[in-house]
C-alpha cells in the first residue's frame, strides 16, 4: 500500500460518540438535487397522499435510484422551488405495499439470479445509493461486475458522521450487511478498512467476520483524506482499468443489511453537527428531508455561522433556500464567519495559531485543536513556488503546475499533468501561503474536461449514424 | 487599536473605486493589511485556511537575516543602517510605482530583496548606488517579468551584477577592514573617505596572490567583504532558522554544500599550493550567504526536489570553477543567476519524468 500526502487539520468541535434521535418532524422538505443526484423524474402528483418508502422521483441518469418517502404524508409540489414538501406527517412508521414491485424483483431474478434481484432489492429500499464507484465517486452500476469493494470505516474529514461510532453502535448489523455484501459478489475481494487492526476493537470485529474469505482487513493511518475511496483504491493497486471498484462507508454496510435482511426502506440517516459554532457537537439520527432549521435553532450559538453541509474540507454552505437534509448528507458543519480583523497578525508569535508550517510559536508544543473561523487569513498572491500543495497533495499530482497551466488557459497541459486524478480532498488551497483557491480551478477544469469529453463522443456517435443513414 | 482601525476603515473609501487617490490603491492597501489583516473570507471549499501567509512567510526570512544585520554593524559601523534605509526607499519607490500602473497590490516580496540587497553590497558603497543597484534589480530582475512569483531571477543578484558590471572600479574600491576590538565599529559611520578603513584585500583577493587569512576570523566574520556575508557564524545561525521554519529548503543548501566542498577538496588535493583548502572556501566570501538566502528563493530557484538537487549541485561546481579558474575573485552570483535561468529547464526535466509516470496510475 502507497499512501503519499495527507495533512491532519485539528479544530475546534469535533463530534462527540453519542448518537441522538431528533424528534419527529412536523413537514419534511426534500431537495431534489444532492451531491451526486438530480431526482428529475417526478412520480407523484401534488396533494397525493404517499406511505413510508413510496418513490416519490427517480433520477434517470443514475439508473432510476429513487427519492423516497421518508414518511406517510401528504405531497406538495411547486411550494418550494427544487424541493418536494411532505405535509401532514404521519406518526405511525408503516411501510409501503411492496408487493407490486417485488414482482419486477422476481423478474429481474429470472433474468439476472438471485444476485441481480438482491441488487434491485437495494435500488428500491433506498440502500444502493450508499455505494460509490471508487474513482469517478459516481453511483456504480447495478448490474456491473466489481472488481472489488471496500469498504471503509473511517471518516477523517473534520466533521462528517465518524464511521466508528456508527460501527461501535451496531456491529452485529454491520457483520451481517459484510455477509450480505459477499453474496452479490462472486468471488471478488472485500477490503475492510479500520485504523488500527491490531486494536481490541478490531479483533472483536476480526472474530465476527471470521468466517468471510473474501474480506481482507487493511490498516489505514488516520490522516486526512487517507479515506478517500479513489486515494484507497489507487494504493491499494486497483486501477479503474480493470473494472469498477465499489466502495462504502459504514452506514452504506448499515443501509444493505436493513434493506436485505428487514426488507425495510433505508430512509434514515446518521449526520454529524460539528464545527467551532455548535454547543454541543455530536451525531444526530434524522429521515432525510429533515427541517434543517431545527437542527440549527437546538444547536447553533453563533450570530454569523456558515452553516455547511458536510465537511470543512469539501462541504459547500447550504444556500438560504436550503430547508432540508438532503439525501447524500453526511454531516452539517458550522463554522463562525471572520468579523474581526487582527492588528499586525502577522508578526505575532502565534502560539495559538496551528499551522502546516513550522513558521509559528505553535510548531513547538503539541498539536492541538484551534478555534477556526472563515478567514482566509492572508491575500491572494501569485505562486510563489514554495511546494507546500505537492507536499500535501494524496493523488500525487502537482497542483502548482495545473495552476500555472488553467492559469494560462491551457487545458490540454493541465489534462495530461492528470487534474483528472485529483480527489477535490480541498489540501492544497489549505496549505497554500499565497492563498490561491486551487481546488476550486482543479473542480471546475475536471468538469470542463469531462463536459468536453461527453461531447466529442456525441459528435462522433451523431457523425456515425448519419453516416450510417447515407449508407 | 479600535480607534486606529476606524480611521483606517474610514480613509478607505478615498483610495476604491471612484475616490480620489484611486490610483493609490495599492499603496494604501500594503498600509493597510500591515496594520490589520484582511478581512476577506474564503468562499469556497475548504472553508478554512492555514494561518501562513506570504507576509509571514517573508518575515521569516528577515528574522532569519538579523544575525547578518548584526554582525555587519557591529564589523562595519551603523553606516549599514543607512544602506538599508536607502535599498528599502528606493526599492519600493519603484515597486509602488510598478503596482499603480499594473494595479495590482504591492508584493510582500520586496520586503526580503530590500534587505539583502545591502547586506551583499560591500560596506563602502557610495548611497547613490545602492539605491541605482536595487532599482535596477528590482525593475530588470522582476517587474519585467511581471512581479514577484513570475520572475526568473533573484532580483538582489540581479542589482549586485548590474553595479559590479558597470561600476567594477567604485564596488571593489569600497571594502572596509573590519572593527577591530571589543566595540568593534558599532558606534562609527565608516563611509569611502576615510582612507585609513579602506582596503581592497578581501580574503578572497588576497588568496589570489597566496595569501589565507585564517579560518577563525572569516568564521567569526572580522575580515573585509559584503557586509552580511563575512560571518559564517551569523549566516549558520539565520540559515539553521530557515531551514527548520522550512521557509528554505534544505535539498538546496545541502546540494551547494556538498558539491561545494567535494570539488573544492578535490583540487586542493590535486595542487594543495594553487588551491586552497576546502573548508577555508567554504567560510570565504558570498558562498555560505548564497546558500542559505539567495539560492533558496522558491521563486527563481527549481520547485522539485530533483530539480533543487541538480540546482545546487550545478551552482556549487559553478562557483569553484569561477573562483579558481577565471579572474574573477568570487563566482557566487553569477552561479546563482546562472542556476535561475537553468532552474526552468531543471523542474521540466523531472516534470516529464514525473507524467510519464502518472500516464499509467490511476
Ligand atoms: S490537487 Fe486535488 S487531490 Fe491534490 S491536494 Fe489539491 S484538491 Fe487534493
Ligand atoms: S502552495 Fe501555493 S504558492 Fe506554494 S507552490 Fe502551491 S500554489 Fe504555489
């Protein structure tokens, strides 16, 4: 295994070990748009009343994954733009009549074997959505073959929901899930990874997985993004030429073990709330759609916060039309937003300040956990050439160079110095002393690159069949 | 401290858009952002930033230099104050003047090349040109290029290169004998009239002719030359600081070091009578100061760590090659300009290297 970069940023907030149930919700508010999904295909009408696991949109560029209905209620289209409200929440948890669809399950198990009606199973009870292709992050293919899975524990980006904590709360789910996982397989590794595993926890883990051949345990230091699944599967030597890579989180083990073994929607979802502005920073259980007001009124003491879903590293701010959890949350961070502006900052000692950089008081004692805030801390500068972003960089790549390159509008330099290979881990804008914001360039460049791409094949696809028609 | 950021918020809107000195810009924002920090805020992912900055980034190195500062005051007389004031106004007159016109803020840069560019000059230095010297370099090493971050030479070097083309008779007429006794020079304002100081036997000059001044005092720094460049204890201690505050990168010094003094004790032992020892080099004249302050700028020199070995070692062969075998006494400059405009070329060789390599992962 080759791990290269990585940086560990301690702040202030992170969350705690407890899990709290939040209380039910009154209306639930699901967006239609998450990080990977656009869920444009709407299968209700407005004022229907739906049951608990109905699908209420499917989003048709990702093989039909379903936006499910987290709660019996009643649906209101068009109330808010983009959004699905459900209204009227019912308090008993009853589960949808399933029995029109498992017929389309039976049938896909005539077509594909039991493992293809196993994977239809997760795609309908809302558990495929957990799994990511390991280097492109998309939602893999149902019917595709893995060349393996892994599997992960960890969480290592301050603050999503931490892996641990889920597994600790539910081992027994989670073995079963691993068992699940194997049998859709036909003899394709699972590589578990945990931090420690010569821990006591782990051979408690080891012991209940004893009897599963095909999963293999790995050890993975703790440091960030070492847990990204394109930066695991690239050191474990699985490279995207030989097939798609499948990989999941702890709660992704969690969702495929209540949708194979209950038969239940996975509707629910672990978050964290951390970050410097939160009082008391933990891990939250809510459906998705869930009010995101109210984890803010009971949790939030700052006046300014920068509400952001998902981590400090990679999360984006939740936009002020934002009312609910969307699908695809792992975690809400809060973080305060600069007001005040430090006399001669930059000269003082800076025992408080820690830093990348051997350059302040701070670099002599213990690392320890600092009160960030939204300050970019410094002003733009050109490269000064100093290495930092290469030092930290996981993929390898040098992100100086790419700058320099989309700095002069030279995309196919920066495409074959592989700004594909970047995992958007957000290190090298951290690190960098003249503060350029280099992982937004190398995110919109990818998606230039790949737009690009998508469209030469349709020209080539177009020029084919008319072609095809004048033969 | 409020009441000073209040002024300051309120002067502001004179110098934007549509205020009088808009022009002025740049110079007031440097005012502004040395007294208080920006108060930008990032809006992007990761929604946090490292506190280092290029202002801090640069105070390190001058942190590092103050040895250097001392040592020359107290060898040469506080007349060195005066060329530092002069590098910085003249220095900066035309930085400002550059950022006005490109509009563009004012490079923390300049701060660290104001303050070695007289502690390479020697101590004797007519003012006027010292500050023709950091212009020029200032002006031909950098704004031309584009500012700092974009140029190819050290714009120091690049000054001291210019004075001693055009002007080889004033700069090699103005070196000083070092202070002598407890007090050194410390409270004398030595300048070019007083004949009694002036000499022009560096140590180097002098081992033309045979003649090693002994290693202690060029350790300690109390033999003529640059002002911050006679005292290797001085150059140690600054140089260790930014090696461990990581502002200079050790692959460089390490590089220069070694192949410094591998060829050097070569040649000595080929011809011990026409070469000197290698470690008395190594104390001599600008190499130690090179090392650790000018070749390890990130800007001019090579950004890998391949290329930076390369770099030093090309530079360290450089300078004996031109100490020992050309008439000039010190090669310490030239080889490291010579080693910016090779630095490019250096990174593109491991750069190819490299994405060879990467066309495969993944
Ligand atoms: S280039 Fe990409 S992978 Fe590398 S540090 Fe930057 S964001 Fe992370
Ligand atoms: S960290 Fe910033 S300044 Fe340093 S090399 Fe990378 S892009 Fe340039």
């Amino acid at each position: 295994m080759k791990l290269r970069g990585g940086y560990n940023i301690f702040l202030q907030g992170r969350p705690g070990s407890t899990i709290k149930a939040m209380p039910e919700p009154k209306t639930l508010y699901l967006p239609l748009s998450s990080k990977r999904f656009r869920f444009s295909a709407i299968h209700v009408a407005d004022g229907q009343d739906v049951a608990l696991g109905d699908v209420l949109a499917t989003d048709p560029n990702n093989y039909d994954v379903p936006l499910l209905a987290p709660r019996a209620g009643s649906v209101r289209l068009g109330q808010v733009e983009d959004t699905v409200v459900l209204e009227n929440i019912a308090k008993s948890q009853e589960y949808a009549d399933t029995n029109g669809r498992m017929e389309e399950v039976q049938h896909v198990e005539r077509t594909f074997g039991a493992a293809g009606a196993q994977r239809r199973r997760l795609m309908m009870l809302g558990a495929w959505q957990f799994l990511h292709e390991a280097h492109s992050g998309r939602l893999p293919d149902p019917l595709g073959t893995p060349q393996a899975v892994l599997v992960s524990t960890l969480s290592l980006e301050p603050f999503t929901a931490r892996g641990d904590v889920q597994l600790q709360a539910r081992l027994l789910n989670f073995t079963r899930g691993l068992e699940h996982l194997q049998s859709l397989l036909e003899y394709q590794p699972i590589y578990f990874v945990l931090p420690d595993i010569k821990s006591e926890f782990a051979s408690i883990v080891r012991n209940h997985i004893r009897g599963y051949a095909s999963v293999k345990m790995v050890e993975l230091p703790l440091t960030y993004p070492y847990d990204d699944f394109a930066v695991l599967a690239r050191s474990l030597g699985l490279s995207s030429g030989n097939g798609p890579v499948w990989a999941l989180r702890t709660e992704g083990v969690l969702a495929v073990d209540r949708a194979l073994t209950a038969g239940k929607p996975c509707v629910t979802r672990i978050i964290s709330i951390g970050g410097t502005g939160v009082v008391s920073p933990g891990h939250l259980r809510v459906v998705s759609g869930y009010p995101l007001k109210c984890i803010t009124d009971k949790h939030v003491f700052e006046p300014h916060p920068r509400i952001i879903n998902g981590g400090i590293m990679t999360g984006e701010a939740f936009g002020p039309g934002a009312l609910g959890i969307d699908t695809e949350c792992r975690g809400i961070t809060v973080l305060p937003e600069l007001q005040e502006r430090e006399f001669l900052g930059f000269m003082r000692p800076g025992s408080e300040r820690s830093s990348y950089w051997p350059c302040f008081l701070s670099s002599m004692v213990q690392r320890f956990a600092e009160r960030l805030t939204t300050a970019m801390r410094g002003e733009r500068r050109p490269c000064i050439s100093c290495n930092a972003c290469e030092e930290v960089c996981p993929a390898g790549i040098s992100p100086h160079l790419i700058h320099k390159y989309l700095y002069r509008d030279l995309v196919e330099e920066a495409a074959a110095a592989r700004v594909d290979l970047c995992v958007e881990c957000g290190l090298c804008s951290y690190v960098c002393p003249s503060k350029i914001d280099l992982r937004a360039q190398f995110v919109e460049a990818k998606n230039g690159i790949a737009r690009e791409k998508a469209e030469m094949l349709e020209t080539k696809a177009r020029q084919e069949s008319t072609e095809e028609v004048n033969a | 401290m409020k009441l000073l950021l209040r002024v300051v918020e309120k002067i502001r809107p004179h110098f934007e858009e549509g205020g009088k000195f808009h022009a002025f810009l740049p110079v007031y924002d440097a005012i502004e952002h040395f007294l208080f920090a920006p108060g930008t805020i990032t809006t992007t992912a990761p929604h946090v930033r490292d506190p280092i900055d290029l202002k801090r980034f640069m105070s390190m190195v001058i942190v590092a230099l103050l040895p250097c500062v001392a040592t020359g005051i107290y060898f040469f007389g506080l007349r060195f104050i005066a060329l530092i004031v002069v590098s910085y106004a003249a220095g900066l007159s035309v930085e400002a003047l550059f950022s006005i016109v490109r509009k563009e803020p004012i490079n923390e840069g300049f701060f660290v090349t104001g303050f070695l560019f007289p502690l390479i000059m020697p101590p004797a230095v007519p003012l006027w040109m010292v500050a023709l010297g950091v212009a020029f370099g200032v002006v031909i090493g950098k704004e031309l290029f584009g500012g700092t971050g974009r140029n190819l030479f050290n714009p120091a070097l690049v000054g001291r290169c210019f004075l001693a083309l055009a002007y080889p008779v004033q700069m090699s007429g103005s070196w000083l004998k070092p202070g002598a006794g407890v007090a050194g020079r410390l409270l004398q304002y030595v300048d070019g009239s007083n004949v009694d100081a002036v000499t022009s036997a560096t140590p180097l000059a002098l081992a033309k002719g045979g003649e090693y001044v002994s290693l202690s005092h060029m350790f300690v720094g109390s033999v003529s030359g640059s002002v911050g460049e006679t005292s290797a204890l001085a150059i140690l201690a600054g140089g260790m600081f930014l090696l461990l505050t990581r502002v200079a990168n050790w692959r460089t010094v390490a590089s220069i070091l070694i192949s410094f003094t591998a060829l050097a004790a070569m040649l000595h032992h080929a011809q011990p009578d026409r070469f000197g020892p290698a470690l008395w080099h190594l104390c001599a004249g600008g190499l130690l100061f090179g090392a650790f302050f000018m070749a390890t700028d990130p800007v001019t020199g090579p950004i890998t760590s391949g290329g930076k070995w390369l770099y030093g070692a090309l530079i360290g062969v450089v300078t004996v090659l031109i100490r020992n075998f050309t008439g000039y006494v010190e090669g310490v400059t030239f080889a490291i300009l010579l080693g910016n405009i090779f630095a490019p070329i250096l990174d593109e060789m491991v750069f190819a290297l490299r994405l060879r390599r990467l066309k495969v992962e993944g």
